[in-house]
C-alpha cells in the first residue's frame, strides 16, 4: 500500500510538472477561460510530453495489449513529441482511485469499464453494458467502428465530467465462474440454470449497473475491489464472480473457481479515457494523433481478444476448468427486461438504436 501510495504520488508530481510546462494554466481551464485553452494549446505545440496511462491488469490482458500499441503509434505519428508511460497490475491504483485521479488531473489515462461511467457523470456510455445488449463480439466491434460508437464516445466529453473517450478497447464476453464449494452446495449439477444463481454470492465491480444486473438474476451483487478478489473467492467470501475468460486465467481464478458458466450476460465495454483538461491542452494537430492512436488501439485489442478467447476455451480440460453449459438463457435475457424498463426516454432512444444492430 505505501508503495501503490509512493507511485500514484509521483504520477501526480509528474502529471501536473507536464501541465505546466506544456499546457498553460489548468485551473483557468476548469473555470472557462477559453483564451488561456487557446494559449496553453499554443505553447504545447512542439513540446515534448510523456502521459501516464494507469492499467489494473497484467501483459496479457487485451487492454494492455491496446494500450501498448496506442503508446507505439502516438510516438510515431508525432515524431517522438508525445510518449506514454504504461503502469500495470494497479500501481497506479484500482479502477476507482484510477476513475478519480483522471478527474482531478493526477491521471492523463486509463483503459475504463463503459458500465462504470454512470457513476462518474458520462450515462449515456454506460448503456453499452447492459445486459444480453450484443449477441456477439464482432457485434460489439461493428457498433464501436461505427457512427453510432463516435456520438456514444463523444457522449463523455459532452457529460462534461472530467474525461475525454477517444476510443474503445473491444473486450470478449464476460460469463460467471464458482467455487468447488458453490458447485457441491448447487448439487454438482453438469448444466447451470437460472435459478441456481438464487442467493449466490456473485463479486462484480462497484458499478450500478453490475450490482442491478446479478440482482434481476437473484443473485446478491457483492461489490469487491478487483485486487481482492482472488483471495474472496478462495476463502468463501463470494460464491463466484463474472469476467470475460482471458482475465479469468490471466488473474488465476480458475485455481480457485474452477467451474465455469459461458452466459455472456455482457460484452467488455473498455474505453480510452483521458483527463479532459490535458486533452483541450493539445493543439488540434496533436488530437488526430491522438484519435488516430486510439483507432490502432482499438484494432489490436481487438484481434488479440479474438485469438486468445478461443485459446483460452480449448485449454480448459488441460486447466482443471469444467464448463458448465446454460440450457434456458432466453430466461436469464428475460428476467434483465426489468433493467432495459427503468430508462428515462432519451436513454431508451440509445438502448433501441444499440438492440437493432443498425449502427
């Protein structure tokens, strides 16, 4: 924990060092001053500037994988004036100290949860993760290449809440997993039904969104800090958890949740998030690198979520993971209606351009 301290401390140091040399004044920013934006994009042009970019997972989630190659593209589009400094594992923090230090500017970046964007001021991105929304990941692509994804992302800055989304990071399906003690308790059953998620104990992030969908599946939604995870499984904190399958053997949980249920009740919804006062410090030249990194991010993760979600299926007989199969999931997609019905008008408007597929 010192160490996590020490690190985001010095993130913040260098965050606001860059903000001054190379982005003017941030507080007359905040408060509106258009003409000191104007000035603080004027000098950063030509400035050299490192970003931090904070990631709560390891080397071999998508998102990294994204990240890195945004980090490779930006630096060759801008002939070495801008780079990004990648920290992994949560170093910098978890996903909602990370949420928080992008608002108050001690964070340029970080590869956020769509779902969780509500609870920071951005809705209407929020949207695309609802539940049993997409049949499918390449689904999911087809909406965040498309015109429809742009006005969803540019939702965010629109919010006015702290961030800028400049792309999506496309994720696979996230499925429930359990204990071997769940798993007796249910019967040791061979298929996993609606109704064995009665009661159960099921860890997602602190988001409202996951927390209002595991309760429409009767489960009871058990907030817990992803770093803890691993530990609240094995010592019968939680009965079980969702995750797509890379970060389920990525983080070792199949160690101690070894049963796995491929519900796809959700589709990974990363965003490209930056601090919205570094983003209106950067010349307009310096943006479209910026956009055009994020569009090569995107692609990347893309293709190696694709590739190793198979792989990742074809292991689970060599890893001691038993796959549960789901018999009745138009139920499970039926008993979420009552989510999709407690949206205002406008945001109805969003879930019904989003459920056509017609992006």
């Amino acid at each position: 924990m010192k160490k996590q301290i020490l690190v985001l401390a010095s993130a913040a140091c260098m965050t606001m060092a860059l903000t001054a040399c190379g982005s003017g004044s941030a507080s007359a920013t905040a408060a509106g001053n258009t003409d000191s934006g104007s000035e603080a994009a004027a000098e950063s042009a030509g400035e050299s500037m490192t970003l931090t970019w904070s990631e709560v997972n390891g080397e071999e989630y998508g998102g990294t994988v994204g990240a890195r190659k945004f980090a490779e593209t930006i630096e060759e589009l801008s002939g070495g004036q801008i780079k990004v400094e990648l920290y992994l594992n949560g170093t910098l923090g978890d996903e909602k100290q990370c949420m928080q230090g992008i608002q108050m500017g001690t964070l340029d970046m970080f590869r956020g949860n769509a779902s969780s964007l509500s609870n920071y001021g951005a809705d209407e991105i929020s949207l695309t993760g609802l539940p049993f929304l997409f049949k499918d990941m390449e689904q999911f692509q087809e909406m965040a290449v498309s015109e429809t994804g742009q006005e969803i992302l540019d939702s965010v800055g629109e919010a006015d809440c702290g961030y800028i989304a400049l792309g999506w990071l496309t994720e696979g399906p996230r499925h429930m997993f359990i204990t071997q003690s769940t798993y007796e308790k249910l019967g040791s059953p061979s298929e996993f039904t609606l109704d064995m998620m009665s009661g159960l104990k099921i860890r997602v992030p602190e988001t409202d969104l996951m927390v209002n969908t595991m309760k429409a599946l009767n489960a009871s939604a058990t907030p817990i800090s992803y770093s803890e995870l691993y530990t609240s499984l094995q010592s019968g904190v939680v009965d079980g958890a969702e995750n797509d399958v890379i970060n389920y053997f990525s983080n070792s949980y199949n160690e101690v949740a070894p049963y796995f249920i491929p519900d796809a009740h959700t589709f990974g919804c990363g965003v490209i998030l930056m601090n919205k006062d570094k983003w209106e410090s950067l010349t307009e030249e310096q943006q479209g690198w910026m956009k055009e990194a994020a569009q090569a991010a995107n692609e990347a993760c893309y293709k190696y979520n694709q590739t190793k979600i198979q792989e990742a299926f074809d292991s689970f007989a060599d890893k001691g993971v038993t796959e549960l199969s789901v018999p009745d999931l138009d139920q499970w997609s039926a008993a979420c209606e009552s989510i999709y019905s407690s949206y205002d008008e406008a945001s109805q408007q969003v879930i019904e351009t989003l459920r056509s597929g017609e992006y």
